[in-house]
C-alpha cells in the first residue's frame, strides 16, 4: 500500500503542475485577446481580477491534493 500511495501522489502533482501550465496558458492567451480587442483600463481591471481569482482556485486545490 505505502509505495502505491507514494506513486499516486507523484502522479497528482504531476497533473497537478500540467493543470496550473495550462492555466496559465489559456489565461495569456485571454489576456493576449483582450488587449488586441481594447485598451481600456476597466478591461484590463476585470481580467486581472479574474485570474487572481482562478491562481488562488487552483493554489486551493493543488494544497487540498498535496
């Protein structure tokens, strides 16, 4: 049993650590998207906000697996 429980944990932070690259890939390419529609602060505002909120979601969750 111990040897098999420390393989699945390698494995989830390994799923873990691809889940945060991709995150943050897709919240950069949102970014990316947002600046080329417009320039305006407000918009650059919320999208800020929102990925700070989904870093802290995804530092929740990678706490609760490891």
């Amino acid at each position: 049993m111990r040897p098999y429980m420390e393989i699945s944990r390698r494995s989830y932070r390994r799923l873990a650590f691809a889940g945060v690259e991709l995150t943050a890939r897709a919240m950069t390419q949102s970014i990316r998207q947002t600046r080329q529609r417009r320039d305006n602060v407000g918009v650059e505002a919320s999208v800020m906000k929102s990925i700070s909120q989904g870093v802290r979601r995804v530092a929740h969750t990678l706490l609760y697996i490891l």
